[in-house]
C-alpha cells in the first residue's frame, strides 16, 4: 500500500537523518519490514526509496549501537525517576 503525505508543520523525519518525509511523497507502510532503508514509526515499517544511499540504515547499526541506545535510554528513565 502507497501513501501520499500531506502538509505538516513539523514533517516527519527518517531516523539519524536530517531528511524530511516531505508533503506529497509517497510512501509505502507495510507490517513486514522490507530491506533497505526503513523507519519504525507507530509499530508500522516505512520504506523511503527515494532516501535509500543518502542515509544510514538502520538495519546495519548494529549490535554495539542498540546496547549503547538501551543504555542512555536506562539513563534517561532513572533521571526521569530521580526527579520526580
């Protein structure tokens, strides 16, 4: 399935990529990730084609960066928790 975007004041954004997802692309949306360059946004994977090359995959971060992004999300929640 094929979705055009609409007018956004603050349009969505592929992950680590200043790139946005501008009014009137298109867009696939489906429930199976495919390969190349997609986005988890709203427990749905986002295929960008036209991004594909001009941003990092996040299929090939690897292991070591999801430890460390687990890690400072540990730490955002224990300061959430200490200040509350």
């Amino acid at each position: 399935m094929f979705i055009q975007t609409r007018t956004a004041r603050h349009p969505r954004r592929c992950d680590d990529c200043p790139t946005p997802i501008l009014a009137g692309e298109r867009y696939q949306v489906t429930t199976i990730p495919p390969r190349g360059h997609d986005l988890l946004s709203f427990d749905t994977w986002v295929r960008l084609s036209r991004h594909a090359g001009d941003c990092p995959d996040p299929a090939e971060r690897g292991a070591a960066a999801d430890a460390y992004l687990a890690h400072l999300r540990t730490r955002v929640d224990a300061l959430t928790i200490g200040s509350a």
